[in-house]
C-alpha cells in the first residue's frame, strides 16, 4: 500500500509535557522555530501535527527511520524529504484548517506531484456573504461564481465556494508555486455534488482554457463542516482510479515508535503551554 490519505483532530488534541517534547526532539532547529513562533496553541499543534503526519507516513509507508529523515522546503515553500545526498520524498502534502490537519501521500514514485487543502467551512467574519464573495471575486472565473451562487440558502453557497476554493488551493500546491498564479486562469468544471458518502473524481480542470487531462481531483467531506480535496498529476505511473476516504489518526499512532527525547526541551513546553489557546471563532449569524 503505497497510499495515505490520513487526517487527525490536532483541534481536540491536548499534549502533555512528554508528547511536546518528544516530538520536539525529531524536529529540525528550522521547523522547530516556525512553530515556536505561533501565537496561539492551535497554530502550533497544527503545524506540529503536519510534521508528525509526514514523519509517520516517511516511516510506516517508505520504511525510512526517523533519523535518515531530513526535512525540506523548495523555494515555494513546499515540503519534501531530502534522503541521504540524492534522494528524496515529495509525493505527500499536508493542510490544515479547523480543527483537522491533513495529509495525502501517493508514494508509488518519488516525483508525483500531489497537493492537498482542507478547509472548515464558516461563515466570514464581519461581512456578508454577498459582501465577501465581491472581496473574493478575482480568485473565481465567471463559470466557477455562477456555480458558487446557484443555491438558494446562503450555508449551501459557503459549501461550494469553499469546494471551489479547496480544489484550486490543492492544485496550486501540488505544482508548487504558492500563489503565484492568477487562479482566474483555473477554471474548475464539476459534474456532480462533493457533499455524498462517497469520494468525487469527475471534477476536470481547465487552464487558460484548455482541459488538463493528467490531473485528477479527489473530492470528499471528512466531517459536516470539512471539504478536502486532492490534485494528483495522472502520469503514467499513477492509475487512473479513485481512492477510499481520509482515514482518521489518533496521537497515540502519531507517536508510536517515535523515539524518546534523550534532552527534553522543558523551556519549549513551557513557551508553548503559555499561550492563549485560539482566536475567537467564528459564529454563524442568527436568523
């Protein structure tokens, strides 16, 4: 099984000493210092958790011991592993929002390109939602805003344009170029409703007009309020074919196996149990 689509709730998730400083030690000075520079506690056991997931799928799926593992970023910002001097690992992606952090792994071949977003839906925050989508009108093509207007209930039109905004988030990550394309060059085409029991793969791609046949977009719901979807390079080593739905993790696979920390960063723990645990949430309006 050379597969992950794993998800976990680092939301509901409360560390102790022993599991922040454990995980902590397998940390690179470089990723250990981006989390410790979050604000809130949420912020930082969600990037945290990302770390974990890649570590655990490096481990359990390519047989590749913690300490051979070797994080990187490209100039993008996107994660691979680099193993040994030649090698590496970029077929996996990670994404968080809410309460879930993501991560969707093809590790059949070492260059795949896959990208990966979840997004909690919500309502936006201090505007309306006609208000909020003329904010947002650049980032969708007239087809795709015709799309994300049809439902009558305001609710339904925050599920398709967070649909929308997850399908072209994964591709974008999947080719790397954070968002240094114009999105109104994508132009998404779905056939069929994301919201079902099971996972959508008709969804096609158009770029500058022209349909992208070797992608594949895996879409699905992992809970009433997260849509996550999955942009998969078709190439010749990979099948054209659906995979099953996100597999929840719990912290206790998260760290198993994970080594001991042999110096337990106390003052790291203590950095992080002193901040505030969150922003204030989002609340839908009342009727």
């Amino acid at each position: 099984m050379f597969k992950a689509r794993w998800y976990f709730r680092c939301g509901s998730w409360i560390p102790n000493e022993r599991e922040w400083t454990k995980a902590a030690d397998i940390l690179i000075p470089e990723e250990k210092q981006r989390i410790g520079k979050f604000k809130y506690q949420k912020d930082a056991k969600s990037s945290l958790s990302g770390r974990l997931l890649i570590r655990k799928a490096a481990r359990d799926i390519c047989n590749i011991p913690h300490q051979s593992q070797h994080p990187k970023r490209t100039d993008a910002g996107k994660p691979y592993l680099q193993i040994g001097d030649s090698n590496h690992i970029r077929a996996f992606n990670v994404s968080h929002s809410g309460d879930l952090v993501v991560l969707a792994g093809d590790f059949s071949h070492p260059d795949v390109d896959i990208g990966v977003d979840v997004m909690r839906i919500e309502w936006p925050s201090r505007t309306t939602v006609p208000d909020y989508f003329h904010t947002m009108r650049r980032q969708f093509t007239e087809s795709e805003w015709q799309v994300i207007r049809r439902p009558t209930d305001e609710w339904d039109k925050m599920h398709v344009f967070y649909r929308f905004w997850c399908l072209k988030e994964s591709y974008v990550k999947a080719i790397g170029v954070g968002l240094g394309i114009d999105l109104q060059r994508l132009e998404f085409h779905t056939k069929e409703s994301n919201r079902g029991a099971d996972v959508v793969c008709t969804t096609q791609l158009f770029k500058d007009g022209n349909l992208q046949p070797d992608w594949m977009f895996e879409e699905s719901y992992i809970d009433d309020n997260h849509c996550v979807a999955v942009a998969l390079n078709q190439n010749s080593v990979i099948p054209q074919t659906c995979v099953d739905r996100f597999i929840e993790l719990t912290s206790e696979d998260l760290f198993r196996d994970l080594p001991e920390a042999l110096n337990p960063d106390v003052k790291y723990w203590r950095e992080y149990a002193g901040k505030e645990a969150r922003p204030q949430s989002k609340r839908k309006p009342s009727s």
